[in-house]
C-alpha cells in the first residue's frame, strides 16, 4: 500500500510532548492540562480555552534522578514521567490532572509538587488529585461524579475562570463525540479481510487524537479517513494471523510494528492508550445532566483491572472475546509494564481464562517503557505467530 499522507506527520508530532499543534494552541492562549489515566475524562479537560495531553516520555533514554527519589522497582513509565518533568519536558501544562488508581503513578503526579515541577514556571500550576472509586454501584458513580466536580472542575473555574456550566459541558462532549465517531470509523476498517491500514497506522492515529488539541488534529483525521475509504490495499493480506492487542500502558507505536513485523496484524488496541474503550460516544440521558452522564459513562466502559467486582472481572474477559470475534482475531497478546502489580495479576488469569473457558490462543509478556530487548520479544512473537498459522491449518484439514 501507498503510505498515508500524514503518517510521518503524526510520527513527528508523536516525536515530543510540546509539539507543533500544542505549540499553536498555546499560542491561541489556551490552556494545557495534563492526565494519564482513562479515570481523568478526556472530555473534561477539553472545554472552552482548554485541551487535553496524555502524557508520555517520548525519547526517554535514562530514568536515573526519578529512580532516586522512587526506586529501581516502580514501573519505568512512572518513572519516565517524572524524569521528563525535571528535565522541563512539562512546563507548558497548566494543570495536571491525577487519579488515585496506580500507586506508582499517583506517586510521581505528587512529585510534582513536592518538587515544585512546573510551579517555578507557571505560578497558577496546580495539580490535582480524583480518588476514584472501584465498583460500579450507583452510589459509586455518585462518589466519581462528586470528585469530578471537586479536583477537576472547581479547580479549573477557580483557578482560571473556565466556563464549567451545562451548556459549556454538553458543547465539550458534542467536540468529543465528533471526534470518536472519525477515530471510531478509522479504526472499524480493521475489521476487514483485507483492510486499508495497519495496526501501527491507526497507532498512530489514536495516539495523535490523545496528545494533541482537538480542534487541530481533528482536520487530518477527517482527511485521513476519506483517504483511507479509496486507499487501495495490497492484492493479497500482507499478515499472516489476526491479533487482539491487551493490556496496560502501550504509547510505543513501534511494539505494535514488532509484533506486525512478526506476522501478526494488530485488530483491535485493548490497552491503555488504547481506543477500545476511549472512543465511544459519551450519550446523555433524558433526565441526565452533562456531568452525570460522564461519570456513568467513564466508569461503564472503563476495564481497568482495579475494578474487582466479579460484574466487572468477568466483564473484562468477555469484552476480549467480544473484540476477538469482531475482529475476526486468531488469538491475543496481552502485555503488562514489568513491576505493574494490576497488569501483571490480570495478564496472569486472562492467559488461564482466555484459552480453557474461551478457547482463544494467548500469548502474555512483561514489558519495558522502553523496549531494549527487541530481538528477544520478536522471537516469542514468531513463535506465536508460527503456533496460530498451524492452529488455523489443523482446524481447516479438520473441515
């Protein structure tokens, strides 16, 4: 296939936090707020004169001063966030925005202040921290929406006088539907035998509408989907077997090349960072005010392996074989941050669950922020790739 028009576009906008569409809109006077977890609603932090930066390291070769004041056994993406925040990589946020959800993440946000990161910069810098709830009882969702209202909110309209009404609220999520709905159609063209784009691709693209303004990114979007509607794709399938993508934080389009490399095409990113779930539609009930409907939808779709009520556990696996059959997928890889205690419990009991109760070949890894150990996880992932092909071909001479 042709490349598409923007694909180095969005990896040089990929290549730094501060790049050239942030670098517009905080020329436009608005506001940065920074997050990095599907508990802080990306809908919020997108009113009128705000945008939302997931935050990532981009680049990080070294995590030396932030594994002093963390340890050597927090995960490296906690730690790289912290590293890039003393190295000034965050000086243009206005807000960061946390959730008590991740031990080690919640912990480097409180780095922040301690070490007055930001603050020396920005005088109204603030952070501010959601305790989120774990269950998905109505008095839960009561809590979340409370906090929400609180910490993220409150402080924005009393720190920077940002309009926080119904109106502004339900403009903010009419914005962000229209966004999920072009990410949304992008990515359901996975879903075909022989789609018009790779898994790497829509990385790509999920990764660009998370950390870059709204309003900016969502022109090439659009373009990129109209391209993508006529793109011609190769005569034949370059990839060999179909895969679900499962797991914890994943910013690297490059693991999701390793793993196409290999043979494997990536269907469907069910990972944080990941569009399934994060762009679906946010849909206000007839007696539901804004907020309301945004705390019920975050902690609906939220999979989280926190959540540890049995509705939510099992719900967890049978959304991958939801996705699984929807996108037609021969089995799942699913990746955990080496040292993430949640990821690494969880990855451990999908293997078990996936394969014996759902009869889907599964594939589990400990990882790096940073891969250095490419050669090592190509070699498992043409392992894999090899063990599915043969799958498929033994359950085909059974026919």
């Amino acid at each position: 296939m042709r490349d598409l028009k923007y694909r180095v576009f969005f990896e040089n906008l990929l290549s730094d936090v501060k790049n050239e569409l942030v670098d517009a809109a905080l020329s436009d006077g608005k506001l940065a707020l920074g997050y990095s977890c599907y508990y802080v609603p990306e809908v919020l932090l997108n009113l009128g004169g705000c945008f939302s930066v997931r935050m990532r390291a981009p680049g990080i070769a070294d995590t030396a001063i932030a594994t002093y004041y963390m340890s050597e056994k927090t995960c490296m993406y906690s730690r790289s966030i912290l590293e890039r925040a003393i190295e000034g990589g965050y000086n243009f946020f206005s807000a960061l925005l946390s959730t008590e959800t991740c031990g080690m993440m919640h912990r480097s946000h409180e780095h922040f202040e301690m070490l007055n990161l930001v603050k020396e910069v920005n005088e109204n810098f603030f952070v501010s921290h959601i305790d989120s709830p774990f269950i998905t009882k109505d008095y839960a969702v009561k809590h979340y929406e409370k906090q929400l209202k609180k910490h993220i909110l409150d402080r924005l309209n009393e720190v920077y006088g940002v309009d926080v009404s119904e109106e502004a609220l339900r403009k903010a999520i009419a914005e962000h539907n229209e966004l999920c709905r072009v990410v949304t159609e992008i990515g359901n063209l996975r879903k075909q035998e022989n789609p018009p784009l790779t898994g790497y691709e829509f990385h790509l693209i999920e990764l660009v509408s998370e950390c870059c303004p709204h309003d900016l990114i969502l022109p090439y979007l659009k373009e990129t989907l109209e391209e993508l509607k006529t793109r011609q794709p190769d005569e034949k399938p370059w990839y060999r077997v179909r895969v679900v993508l499962a797991g914890g934080e994943n910013d690297d389009p490059d693991f999701t090349k390793l793993i196409e490399d290999a043979g494997a095409f990536v269907v469907a990113d069910r990972y944080c960072f990941g569009s399934l779930p994060g762009r679906e539609e946010i849909v206000i009930g007839e007696n539901e005010t804004a907020l309301s409907a945004v705390a019920r939808h975050y902690i609906e779709t939220n999979q989280c392996p926190r959540f540890m009520n049995p509705e939510k556990v099992h719900g967890r696996k049978a959304y991958l074989k939801q996705l699984a059959d929807d996108y037609r997928a021969d089995g799942l890889i699913i990746q955990q941050m080496k040292f993430c205690e949640y990821w690494e419990y969880e990855r451990m009991y999908c293997q078990q669950v996936m394969e014996s109760e759902y009869g889907l070949p599964c594939m589990g890894i400990e990882k790096e922020y940073v891969n250095t150990s490419t050669g090592q996880l190509r070699t498992r992932f043409q392992a894999f790739v090899e063990s599915l092909e043969i799958k498929k071909l033994s359950g085909e001479a059974a026919k």
